[in-house]
C-alpha cells in the first residue's frame, strides 16, 4: 500500500515538474503578446491622446500579467517621482531589475531597452514609427517562440512522465 | 515674487541649476522674473532692477549641453510627442501660467514652421500675480449709467506687466467690487498661453474670480467665437491680440454686445497704430479705453489710461 503510495507520489512530482517546465514556453509566447497589446495601447495613447508617457505607461496595465505590469508600473511610478532622469536611464535599471521575474529572453529585453531609449524623446510622426518597430520585432519574436513551444512542451511533458515512470520501475 | 512661484518654476529646472537658484534667490537685489539658460554660457538671473550671470566658488555657473537637454526633458515631461504645437510656437506654459521660452534648430516645411531642434537657450520667465492692482483702473473702465465695462486694450512692452493687470482686472470683475459699489459680471477667458489663469489640467491656479468661465489651451479666435455662441459672458478677457483672426473674432464680439478686455504689444498708442491690423480696430473705435503701462517705477505703472479719442481719462 505504501509503495502503491509512493509511486503515485513521483507520477504525480514527475508529470508537474514536465508540465511546468513545458509551461514556461507557453507563457513566453503569452508575454510576448501581452507586450505586442501593451505597446499597441500606449501607441494609441501617445498618438490620439498625446497622453504624457507616465499615465500612457499606466493604461497598458489592465493587459499585462503581474510581472510585466510591474515593470510598466515602476516605469511610470520613478517618471512621476524622479523628475530629474531622462526615461531610458529609469526604465534600462527597472528592465534589468525585473527581468528575471518572467518568462522572456534576453534578446526580448534588449528590444525593449532600445525601445525605452526612444520613446518620449521625439516627434509624435517618431514615436510611432517606433512602436510599430518594435512590436514587429516582438511579432517575430513571438512567431520563434511559438515555433519552440511547438515543438518542444508535448516532449518536455510527455518526459516528465516518462522518467517519473522510469525511477517507478527502478526503485520497485 | 512669492516663494510659491519660483518654487514652481525650480520644479522645471535639473536638480543642479535649482539648487544653485535657490541659494542665489535668499541674497537677491529684487524678484527673479527670468532665469536664462544657453548652452556653453553663464547661468543668468534677471531680477526687475539687476541682471547677473551665477558664479560657483568664484567662477561662472556654465550650463552644459546636458543641462539644457534634462531642463527640456523635464519641461515636456519626457512626452515631447505631447508639446509638438507649442514646439512650434517656441514656447511652453507650466504650472503656474509661468512660460519657458526655447531657441535651437528650426525646422521649416514648406515655408512653415514645423518644430525647433536642438534647443540651446531656454528662458523661464515667472509669471507674477499682482492682486489688488487693478484697483487703481477699475472705475475708469466702469460705465457706471449702462453698468457695463468699456471695451479696453492695455498696451505694453514686455514685462511691464499686461498679463498681471488683464488677471486681476477679471477678478476684480468677476467678484465684483463692493469699495466702488459694482456688481460681479460673467466673465468668460480665453487663454490660449495657460498664461491668465495658469491652470493646470484645465483647472485655474490663479485667482480670475467666482464668475469666471475659463477656456484654457484655445486659440483667441475661436474661443472668442465658441464662448460668445455658449456661455452668454457679459465680459470676455484675452490676452496678447495681433493676428488677423483675432481682429475679426474681437470685432464679432464688440458687435455682439459683449465688453472686451485684451492686451497687445506696444509702447503707446502711437506704435500700436503701426500694426495694420490693430489700426484697423482703433479706427473701427472698437475700444472705448486704452490703458498704458510701462515699469518706469516698478512693473505695472500706469502711464495714462486713454478714451476712444486718445484723451487722458480723469
């Protein structure tokens, strides 16, 4: 009874641990849309409102999950305390701060940094130009890191599976 | 100057260059009404009676490229997408109604002037609210028989104070002036600069009175137009006239029976009548008052107030 128990216990360790790691494939593909929704909201912001860039930053919150609002939520916060520093100074150490906290790459990050250098900082014919940019270059992203989820969250799961199986069968 | 004031303007200034105002302003001969920041040059201060460029332990406050680029990140809030008209119009009003005006780079399309660059000098001048002065022309303006107020043009240079006068001119209106046994009116302002009332988010911060409409952020025209059409003043204020709309919007209002309050540029009479399109108001006797001032003993010394005819007002 108890090692009907206990192998019950690693099936179930095993097939979690394969479905949360297959998992962190599908929530970066979900990031990066949420980011793709965020930039397309502050677009229109900055574009039909001229909202200034802090209440802009804060309209993108409602689609973002947690960890990414965060980021677009201290942006905003240290532009309205810190009067003194241009954005890009604020939001590189808020990237840099917070990157580990989601599921997204470095190279997504590096998108965003560029992204910070320029926004608020130009014409309004400008900023858009740069935010279509940059949520293409994330449309890319997104489309890679589809491909990836694609072909790897089955395996990864189907291996947790397997290899909590495998120590079953070792260990009785 | 009160302490409020430049305290508002200071919040526009990077922290180094407002720390060193600060320290400057407790020693001063007279008020701080410009600061003036040029890129490679001494950090100026201009008070009424003085003028000085800042020395740091011993030598000249030099303001860098840097400076001047963090002062106008800061005055466009990082959103210099949201400024672009007033980009163009090479100024920026801010909280306070105190205006910062800029020069760079200018870029023309098609013979018009899109935007301005690279800015290398920014001037914030601080706007001063003076209550009480328009005491002194209240009554001479005042038809006491029609009870209604005699449409006036207070003519100025520069910081003599038109602005400062205009304002409290419409308080005084719009609360009424029991000294002088006269009863409120609706006043209605256009402020196309934020310059009157100075508000922020469309809120008035300075004092325009209890039966005062504000229009912030208009052109004169147009707002002359759209608060004639849906607010019924009894007094309409605008400040700094001079194109060829604003003319045909003022004369739309005389003949709609409403009295007008403005300012222009200018000297005197003499030199306002060399601007064609003022001429054309004065020779239509579309103002029945004429209010000079000058800062020959301090800003807002009133030189003479003047009838339709050019006589002095006793």
């Amino acid at each position: 009874m108890v090692k009907l128990f206990g192998a019950f216990l690693i099936l179930i360790s095993g097939s979690s641990i394969g479905w949360i790691c297959g998992s962190i494939y599908l929530n970066r593909v979900r990031e990066l849309k949420e980011l793709q929704l965020a930039l397309n909201i502050l677009d229109t912001e900055i574009s039909y409102g001229r909202t200034l860039l802090p209440e802009a930053l804060k309209t993108t919150l409602d689609v973002l999950s947690p960890s990414l609002a965060k980021i677009f939520c201290d942006a905003a916060d240290e532009l309205n305390r810190s009067k003194n520093h241009h954005f890009f100074e604020l939001w590189e150490d808020i990237i840099e701060y917070n990157s580990k906290k989601t599921y997204l790459r470095r190279e997504v990050f590096e998108i965003l940094i560029n992204w910070g250098r320029q926004i608020g900082a130009s014409t309004l014919d400008n900023q858009i130009k740069i935010n279509k940019l940059t949520i293409k270059r994330l449309e890319q992203n997104e489309q890679i890191a589809t491909d990836i989820a694609i072909r790897r969250v089955k395996p990864v799961r189907y291996a947790g599976i397997l290899i909590s199986l495998m120590v079953i069968i070792l260990f009785y | 100057m009160s302490i409020k004031a430049l305290n508002s303007v200071l919040e526009y200034l990077p922290l180094n260059i407002s720390k060193i105002v600060r320290q400057q302003e407790s020693g001063r001969n007279g008020e701080i009404i410009e600061i003036r920041l040029r890129v490679n040059q001494p950090l100026q201060l201009i008070s009424f009676n003085d003028e000085q460029f800042i020395l740091e332990r011993g030598s000249p406050f030099i303001v860098t490229k840097d400076d001047l680029e963090r002062a106008f990140m800061i005055l466009s809030k990082n959103s210099l997408y949201a400024i672009e008209r007033q980009l163009a119009e090479g100024y920026l009003t801010i909280t306070g109604g105190h205006r910062v005006g800029f020069t760079g780079q200018a870029v023309i399309e098609g013979g018009i002037l899109k935007t301005i660059k690279n800015i290398n000098s920014l001037n914030y001048r601080i706007t001063r609210e003076l209550i009480g002065v328009a005491q002194k022309v209240i009554k001479k303006i005042y038809n006491l028989e029609y009870d209604l107020y005699y449409n006036t043009l207070i003519i100025a240079p520069p910081l003599c104070g038109k602005t400062s006068l205009l304002r409290d001119i419409i308080r005084l209106i719009s609360d009424g002036d029991p000294k002088n046994q006269i009863k409120g009116k609706k006043v209605a302002v256009v402020d196309e600069r934020s310059e009157i009332a100075g508000a922020y988010n469309g809120v008035a911060q300075n004092k325009i009175g209890s039966r005062t409409d504000l229009l912030d952020n208009c052109p004169k025209a147009e707002g002359i137009m759209l608060l004639i059409r849906s607010m019924s003043p009894e007094v309409i204020g605008v400040d700094e006239i001079g194109g060829d709309r604003d003319v045909e919007a003022i004369q739309e209002a005389v003949n709609s029976g409403v009295s007008l309050i403005t300012t222009v540029h200018g000297r005197d009479l003499k030199t306002i009548v060399s601007r064609p399109s003022i001429k054309k108001l004065i020779d239509i006797r579309a103002f029945e008052r004429y209010i000079v001032l000058s800062k020959r003993k301090g800003i807002g010394t009133i030189e003479k107030i003047l009838d339709v005819n050019g006589k002095e007002v006793v």
